[in-house]
C-alpha cells in the first residue's frame, strides 16, 4: 500500500465505512443484525463514534447471540479502532469495566527516533 496514494479518512467516513461493512456481513448469511446503534461520545479527549452491533449466528440450537462494542476515533489523522467483542451474556455485565478502561487511555506525545 503507498501512503502517498491513500486518501485522507474524515472520522464520519470512516464510521460509515465500517457500518458498511457490518451490514454486508448479514447479506453474506454470515450474521443476522438484532440492533446497530452509534453514539457520539469521546476517547482518549478526541472526538469518537461509538457502534454498538448485536447480531446472532448460527441456527437453532447451534445460536449464539454476540454483542460488539467499537469505539472508533482519528488519531493524529489515522483512523483508529477499539472494538470489544464475545457472547452477549459474557460482556455485557462486563461493559462498565471496559468502559472505564478506556476512559483511563491519555494520548500520549510521539517520540522521536
């Protein structure tokens, strides 16, 4: 990939770039969408989107239901993710923690060489 033939990501772009790509998996079969929501809030003192993907796979009795959580932000004008994933009944009683996980990130100054 050449850097000088990449075009610059706006933060909107790049939450609708992965919404995209989220919904693409339920044409595939691959998933079925329960519920796709974004939230405006902040990370690391930047601007963020928050999208929260609840969907299921499998069929029958071989059904799981998966809770995401992605947190997605511009870094130093580099799109940048942080994403919680797994079996809905294990994460979310655990979200408040991860939460505070990522509230505790500071961005910190690049260092030279």
């Amino acid at each position: 990939l050449d850097p000088l033939r990449v075009k610059p990501v706006t933060l909107e772009a790049f939450v609708q770039e992965t919404i995209a790509g989220l919904k693409s998996i339920e044409k595939t079969g691959g998933a079925k969408t329960i519920e796709l929501r974004e939230t405006a809030t902040q990370l690391m003192g930047l601007p963020a989107i928050r999208i929260d993907h609840h969907y299921t796979i499998g069929a029958d009795l071989a059904q799981l239901a998966v809770s995401q959580s992605t947190w997605l932000t511009m870094i130093d004008g580099r799109a940048t993710i942080f994403s919680v994933s797994g079996r809905t009944e294990l994460t979310t009683p655990r979200m408040s923690e991860i939460e505070a996980v990522l509230a505790s990130l500071a961005k910190q100054a690049a260092r030279e060489g």
